[in-house]
C-alpha cells in the first residue's frame, strides 16, 4: 500500500487522484474499519488510516473517508476548542480549500464562506493571491495553508491577505518548515522542478521555509501567535486523531 501511494503521488496528475478517490476510498474504507484511530471531522473510526508522504511515507496520516491528514485534524480540533469559529457569525475567506473541510464549512449556518483558488473551477473566487479582487478590511477569518511556499512573491501576497482582513481578524497560515534552519532558504536561480524537488522538498516549491518564518509573516504587518496547541492535548488525544506531535498553527492577526 505504502508503495502504491508513494507511486500514485508522484506520477498521476493531482486533478485526475482527487477523481479517482470517491471510486477507491468505500473500498479501502471496508478493509480499514476499526476502533484505535479516529478522524474529529468526519467522526469515523479505524484500525489504521492509510499511509501518506511524497518523500517518507508517515503511517496512519490520510482519513479513509474525509482524506484529511494530520493537521488537517489538528486544525478542526483548535477551531472547535480555541475559537468561536462553528459558533459565531463570521466571513471566511479559505483559500485553496482543503477538500475535508469544504463541505462541512458551507454547512455552517453563521458563517458567510467563501473558497477561492488560481486554477480550480469549483472555487467562489478565481484569483491569484497576490492581486485579489477583494475589497479592503472585508474578512474577519482567512485560512490559506500550504500556499505561500509555493508563491515567488511572498510578501506581496501576505500584504494583500493583511489588506483584505479587517482589523482584529485572523488569519491561519500553514507552510511546511525545516526547524533545522534557522533562516528560510530561497534561491531564485534554483528554477527548475528537478532542483526545486531537490532543494525544497517539492518539484513545485519555491523555498524552505525556517524557524524564522513568523518574523516573516511580521514584516508585513501581523502579529503572529505561534500556538503548539497539538502539546497541551492529552497523550491519548494526540495518538487517537493521529495529530501531528509538532505541528505549530501560525495565527496571524491584523491589528
Ligand atoms: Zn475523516
């Protein structure tokens, strides 16, 4: 299993995966059923989840039935228990929606909720982050992760995330970082996918992002709150929702 995935990750284009999946998952769901693990969004429980990781596999990391992974996980459960985000009225601005939470946020009744993305059709707003079509101070919650190691310009796509928050609003940005650099790695002359692969982790990445990675996001404009939320959870907690044991959730907040 661990080597089909592996295989499927890197050879079959993501738009033709994200089809497949509705076909594959009852299937896998039958053989994975059980009681140790539990996905908090979807509710479900199993043995094992399935493997997931392009370049080391990480066991029990993708739902069989939501396809969240770890800090997806990590990230509902600080929503429900650190903020009013299922409770109060809110407009939401998620960018490059991850598809375990889409359907369960436009269910929400309180919520104005908007998807947006560069390239997929099924997004609200079709935009590039770095020049949105929106107006100023007009989100009070904006998710965007894994987005910004992939944008050459970062900073201007974080002023314009710090332009459309109003002030008080918050806005969770996820990157994937190396906490063995102390400092984020760019080279823009390391260009080609093969290099960025080798370089950055992903043939589509444009940096490593560091342990300097708030100061960043500080630059333009937030204050960032650097949450290890995942550490003030129960041990028990932390294996049963299979949750990242060192994920930190970067809130950043407009003042
Ligand atoms: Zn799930």
């Amino acid at each position: 299993m661990k080597a089909l995935i592996r295989w499927s990750l890197r050879f079959i284009p993501r738009p033709w995966l994200q089809r497949a999946v509705p076909a594959i998952f009852p299937i896998l769901a039958v053989w994975y059923r059980g009681k140790r693990y539990e996905c908090p969004i979807c509710q479900s429980r199993w043995r094992k989840m399935l493997p997931y990781g392009r370049v080391q596999m990480r066991a029990n990391a993708l739902c069989p039935k939501c396809q969240s992974l770890e800090r997806h996980r990590l990230i509902w459960l600080y929503l429900q228990r650190k903020t009013d985000f299922f409770s109060a009225p809110h407009k939401v601005l998620h960018i490059a929606p991850e598809v375990c939470f889409v359907e369960r946020f436009k269910q929400l009744p309180q919520l104005k909720y908007y998807t947006a993305d560069l390239e997929s059709p099924w997004a609200d707003i079709k935009m590039d982050i770095r020049r949105m079509p929106l107006e100023d101070n007009s989100f009070d919650i904006i998710f965007c992760n894994h987005v910004l190691e992939h944008i050459d310009d970062e900073q201007q796509a974080l002023r314009e995330l710090y332009r459309v928050l109003r002030p008080g609003g918050w806005a969770l940005l996820q990157v994937p970082i190396n906490y063995e650099l102390e400092h984020t790695f760019e080279d823009p002359s390391i260009e080609s996918p093969e290099a960025r692969e080798k370089y950055y982790g992903q043939n589509d990445h444009v940096r490593q992002y560091g342990r300097d990675y708030a100061q960043r996001l500080e630059k333009a404009g937030f204050r960032v709150k650097a949450d290890a939320f995942v550490k003030t959870l129960p041990p028990d907690e932390v294996r049963r929702f299979a949750l990242p044991a060192n994920e930190i959730l970067y809130i950043a907040v407009k003042p």
